[in-house]
C-alpha cells in the first residue's frame, strides 16, 4: 500500500522570547531593507531561538534566512548563485532566486514566494522546511517550527510479518454505497506512529512529520478507495464517524489528501485514492472504536488496540 506524508503545531502562549522584525517586500523590489526591529518570535519546540536575521513577507508567503533552515541541519549549497541546493539526508531541493518553481527529487513542485536574496542574504520559502521533516506554521507574530526529523528520517520497511502485526487489528476493509449508488472498496487502517514511520507506506518525509504531529491530538484513519464499477461516485465523510466502546462519539474533523484527491470528491471508474480522516483523540483506555457511514445504514469495521 503506497501514498505520501511532517508535523503539527507548537503552543507559544506566555513564553517571552527574542523578536524579531517583519520586513515586507514588494515581489519586484530586492533593494536594501533594514532587518533589525522587533515583531515575530521563533520559537522551535516550544522553546526560544535567536536567529540574527528577521523573515521577510511576500504576498503569498513568508521567506526565512538560510540560517533556520541550517539550523535543522539543512545544508545550503551554492548561496552566491541564482540555483541553490538545499540538502539534508537523502532528501534534496533545488530553488532559483526569483522563481516560485523548485525541484524536489525528480518532481517539479511550486513554492507559495519566490527565493529572495537581500543585502546579500539569501530569503527561502516556509514552505520547503516541511520538504525536511520541519513543521512551520505562524499565528499572529508567532513563528513556529517543529523538528521531527530523527523520527521522519529513520524510514524503514517492515517484514510482512511486523506489518501484520503491527496493523492487524487496526486495519479492516468494506464496501462503501457511493453518492451515487455505486459500490467503492475501501480499505481503513487506524494510524499510529509505527506506521506512519515505516517505509511500508511510501509518504513525504514533509507529510509523516506532519502526520506525527497531529497524531497527539488527534486520531486519524487512513483510507483508501478503489472504485471497480463503470461508473464514478464519492464517499459522503460529513455521515462517517467514530464510536469507541464508551458509546463517545468522533465526528470528521478534517479531510487530509495523500496525493491523488480527496475520498468526498467523485472517484472515476478503475481509479484509487488515499486519504486521512482526522477525528479528536479517542482516549488510550479505549479498546475499540467503531466506524459508521450511513450512506450503508451500518457498521464498516471496527478498530482495536488503542
């Protein structure tokens, strides 16, 4: 089973720390600009970090100094030039200053700001930490970033054996009445950090950091839907929900896409698709939780070993 996945959000109410200037720039203007003052604060873990160069706001996005990415140990290759290669592990990432396009591998992907270089300091998109195993987000003058990168970057493959073991009694399989009276497969597995880690599902090391992170509050299911009719449906999530064995009940929060659609939307004929389902954290002392749709009117399968 193959799909792609970094991690979720740090807390920063009532920690003091260093701020650290704004600095908004008009996409056409890379004249000099003053990156000393006080508005945004790093904070990496929850803790505070002290970066001597202040972030730089695009329409779109929010570019960092070179320093925060070499601070997760991203190296930086060739700062002076217009292509720059950033590296860490077996992942790397290739952006040109004053373009939004980067390559990642053998993908070519599109950054929400294009690369800048300022008073001879080089600005890279949020967007390409979470390429590394980095969770960025930002609330308010709040920067955080969470490292995940010893878990992320240790991917292995499982035995057949340690997948089984380590899925089976968190995964089943039904068949779903799609919106359109068709009959979907779907597979179900209930996430958990084992599985997220393991190189027996083929995710970004961005999308498992992301994944780890929610998986402390939150309780996700991973679904995948194949579709072996003639005719294209969709799996209604706004009627699925969970029940664990003290009759509690989960509604979808959110809907995460692995790549290639989300379930809700129509499935075309001979197509699959994998998604996340992203309910509240069922709590540790529960031994089972059932998921309902009821577009069947019933059960599809029930989880165990929480």
């Amino acid at each position: 089973m193959k799909s792609k996945l970094v991690r979720g959000v740090v807390a920063a109410l009532g920690i003091m720390a260093l701020m650290l200037a704004l600095v908004v720039v008009n996409p056409s203007d890379t004249a000099a600009a003053n990156l000393t003052g006080g508005q945004y604060t790093y904070l990496i873990d929850g803790e505070e970090v002290t970066f001597t160069f202040d972030p730089v706001a695009r329409q779109n996005g929010l570019l960092l100094p070179t320093e925060v990415f070499q601070k997760f140990n991203i190296s930086i290759e060739g700062a002076t030039s217009k292509n720059i290669t950033l590296r860490r592990g077996p992942v790397s990432a290739i952006v040109a200053i004053g373009s939004t396009r980067y390559s990642l591998g053998a993908q070519t992907k599109v950054a929400s700001a294009a690369p800048l270089r300022l008073n001879g300091r080089v600005f890279i998109p949020s967007d390409l930490l979470k390429e590394f195993g980095v969770d960025f987000s930002q609330d308010g003058n709040f920067v955080s970033l969470s490292n995940y990168t010893d878990r992320v970057f240790d991917v292995k493959e499982l035995s057949a054996s340690e997948w089984h073991e380590a899925t089976v009694y968190r995964k089943f399989s039904a068949s779903i009445k799609a919106d359109s009276g068709v009959n979907l497969y779907g597979e179900f597995w209930l996430l958990n950090a084992e599985m997220i880690t393991a190189g027996n599902l083929d995710m970004t090391y961005g999308m498992r950091a992301r994944l780890l992170g929610m998986l402390e509050s939150n309780t996700m299911v991973l679904v995948k839907l194949s579709n072996l009719s003639n005719k294209s449906g969709a799996m209604v999530t706004s009627g699925t929900w969970l029940i664990d064995d003290h009759r509690n009940q989960y509604d979808v929060l959110s809907i995460i896409d692995i790549g290639s659609g989300l379930v809700n939307s129509k499935l075309a004929p001979s197509a699959d698709r994998y998604s996340v389902l992203v309910f509240s954290k069922i709590p540790p002392n529960t031994n089972n939780a059932i998921l309902f749709y009821d577009n069947n009117g019933n059960t599809l399968g029930t989880f165990r070993g929480f």
